[in-house]
C-alpha cells in the first residue's frame, strides 16, 4: 500500500504542478476533460492530494489538458520530468532530429 501512495503523490504533485504552472483552476481541468462542473474541482482536488488514483485514460485526457506527455505525471524524477515536457514541446521531426543527436553523442562517449 505504499508504494501505491507514494506514486499517487508523485502523479497528484506534478499534476498541481503543472496545472498552477499554467494558471489552470482544478475546475477548468475537469471541465476540460469532461468532467460534470459541479464535481470537477473535487474530482481533480483528490487526484492532486493522491486521495483517489486517475485510471490511466483519466489520466491521459488530464496529461493532454496540461500539455505534458502521460509520462510526465508518473515520472519520479524532477530532472527527466522537465526533459520530458521539453522534448514534448517539439514538433516531430525537431523531436525525432533531437533523439538521433542524443543517441549519436552518446554512443560517441
């Protein structure tokens, strides 16, 4: 059990993270994902605490409202995190010219 709360936490922090990053209220996230208005704030409020856990598709249709890639919202680490909605900003072929780079240098090391 908790293991199962520490991830909630991580999935509830980067959440609140990213959503006062953007200036979004909890409601706005929920209406923006289909949520009733009258439970929005709520629903995302115990998702962000780690009350409740975001079944995954909840939690991809929340990662896309926030504009961050899924993995981004289970990513334990703050450092990868912040890569990772970086290279989520890029277009593809910026993405894909990026990753062969990366990969390029570091197999050159």
């Amino acid at each position: 059990m908790q293991n199962k709360q520490a991830h909630s936490s991580i999935v509830g922090r980067r959440m609140r993270e990213r959503r006062e990053a953007l200036g979004l209220a909890q409601e706005k996230v929920g209406v923006a994902i289909g949520l009733d208005e009258s439970s929005a704030r709520a629903r995302i409020s115990r998702y962000e605490l780690g009350v409740h856990e975001a079944p995954v598709p909840t939690a991809k249709q929340i990662a896309t409202a926030l504009k961050v890639p899924l993995a981004y919202l289970y990513c334990e680490d703050d450092s990868t995190a912040t890569l990772l909605v970086a290279l989520h900003k890029l277009n593809v072929k910026e993405r894909a010219s990026w990753t062969q780079k990366f990969l390029t240098d570091l197999t050159a090391a």
